[in-house]
C-alpha cells in the first residue's frame, strides 16, 4: 500500500464524477442524493464550469422550511 502521506486527491476521489446543472429543481436532486448516497454535488452552469456545491444539509433545510 502507498504511504497515506504521499496519496494526490485523485488517488482517493470518488470517480466518475457526477454533477447537477445549476437549473435542476431540488427534489429531484434530493432524490438522487438519497438514490445514489451521495452527499455532496458539484454544481455547474450552462458553460460546464463549477458554479458551487449543493449538499444534503442544503436540500434538507430546504425541504424543511416548505413542510
């Protein structure tokens, strides 16, 4: 096994990467957060570049202040 201290992020990162589009309503994305456990998601604009994250905390606190 590799030294830990030596290991580059794209050793360890979670492949493939899969992102949301800035445009996808948040239920859907939750869905596939609860679907896929995936926590967090890179969020990217019409051009593919990073816009932000969107995280389970994020869609949680949404869902909440609509029930």
């Amino acid at each position: 096994m590799k030294n830990p201290k030596k290991l580059k992020v794209d050793e360890i990162m979670s492949k493939p990467v899969m992102t949301l589009t800035a445009e996808m309503e948040f239920i859907p994305a939750g869905e596939l957060m609860k679907n896929k456990k995936i926590r967090r998601f890179p969020i990217v604009g019409k051009n593919k570049k990073l816009v932000g994250v969107v995280t389970e905390t994020d869609i949680l606190n949404v869902k909440s202040m609509i029930l």
